[in-house]
C-alpha cells in the first residue's frame, strides 16, 4: 500500500529520466543510481527523520553526506556516504532530509523517496 499521493510531475521526470530504458530490477537501481550521481551536489547536511534497526542514526541528528555509496552497495537501495563517529558510513537515503543543499539535490532526494513511498521497488 502506498503512503503518498501521486505527483505526476515527478512520475513523468522518474518515467522519462530515471527508468526510461530499465528492463530489469538492476537497471532501474543502476538508472537510480546515475540520476542521483548527476544530481546529487556533495557535500550536504543531512538530518536523521526516522530510526531504522541497520543504522545507528537517531531522529534528529544531523551528518554531512560526502557521496554515493559504490554501485554494488546500492542494488536494492540508494545509499549515502557519510563520517560517523570517525569512520565512513553508509545510510540508506530514505532515512534522512537534506537541511543544508541546493534545488537540483532536494529535488532528486524527494524523487527517490517519492519512489520509495510509493511502494515502487526494483523489477
């Protein structure tokens, strides 16, 4: 069941720029990954907005994403770069809010979780 309302704009931009030529469950986490990579701006303050059990962020505090996590790690989910507590960190990109970033990274992280909401998955 989906949490969110249909946007058609942001179901034209992910149909036509995402997933435009993915055929399989890879290619639309590879077309994911290239659209966020092409309009994601690095580095980004990042706000925790829900606890999940796989990472070790709480509601409210706050990171600076770096990167993309590599490719192979973001086949199922879209995860990020960060420090955390003095080593690199992945987070999955659901689990946070851009608070300090420009219009292109907002809008790419809102068509990410717009999927996500959505129910929308890989394959």
């Amino acid at each position: 069941m989906t949490t969110r309302e249909k946007d058609e704009s942001r179901e034209h931009r992910i149909t036509m720029e995402v997933v435009v030529d993915a055929y399989d469950a890879e290619e639309q986490a590879m077309g994911w990954y290239y659209y966020l990579d092409d309009k994601l701006t690095f580095p980004f303050k990042a706000r925790c907005m829900q606890e999940r059990v796989t990472s070790p962020l709480r509601v409210g505090e706050e990171v600076i994403v770096a990167s993309l996590a590599p490719e192979g790690d973001c086949l199922c989910e879209m995860f990020v770069l960060t420090t955390w507590q003095g080593r690199s960190l992945a987070l999955p990109l659901t689990q946070l809010k851009a608070v300090d970033a420009d219009e292109g990274t907002l809008e790419a992280i809102g068509d990410w979780q717009y999927w996500v909401e959505r129910g929308y998955g890989f394959g």
